[in-house]
C-alpha cells in the first residue's frame, strides 16, 4: 500500500474488484498451478512446451504450402529482370 500510495480502504476497494481465480481459471487457455514445489511447475510448463509445438507434418506443410511458393515467385520475378537486363 506504501508503495502505491493506497490507504487501506483503497487497497481493500482495488482488491474487491479483482476476478476471482475462479473466474481467471475459467477464461484461461492455459493454467500453469504455481502453487507447489518449483519442479512441479517446471514440468507443467514443458508439457506445455511440447503440447504447443508444431510436429513435424506441420512444418513439412507449412514449407510447401507457404515458404515454398514465395521462393517460386522470387525466382520469377528474378529471371524476368535479367532477361530485361534489370540487373
């Protein structure tokens, strides 16, 4: 409260207006429960780690369908300059 410059009912009043971890829990994609040892929290974040990451299908489809095409257009754009000597 002395760092925010609070009296006491303000900080009660700030602290009554907050969600309820109930309702923060239910709105949450992801809860990562802090409330136990640090290597219980260490795990929950590297399932979360590999829950997120993209497989391998993934980053094969992304390749092809995404990166693979904007080079293909680069290479165009590309050799039609030097065949009108752009570059």
């Amino acid at each position: 409260m002395r760092r925010d410059h609070l009296t006491d009912t303000q900080a009660e009043e700030r602290m009554k207006s907050q969600m309820s971890i109930e309702l923060k829990r239910s709105k949450a994609t992801v809860v990562i429960d802090n409330s136990e040892d640090i290597q219980s929290t260490k795990q929950q974040t590297r399932n979360l780690v590999v829950k997120l990451k993209p497989n391998l299908f993934w980053r094969v489809i992304s390749l092809l369908f995404l990166w693979l095409p904007c080079f293909v257009i680069w290479i165009g754009i590309f050799s039609y300059s030097k065949l009108l000597n752009l570059f």
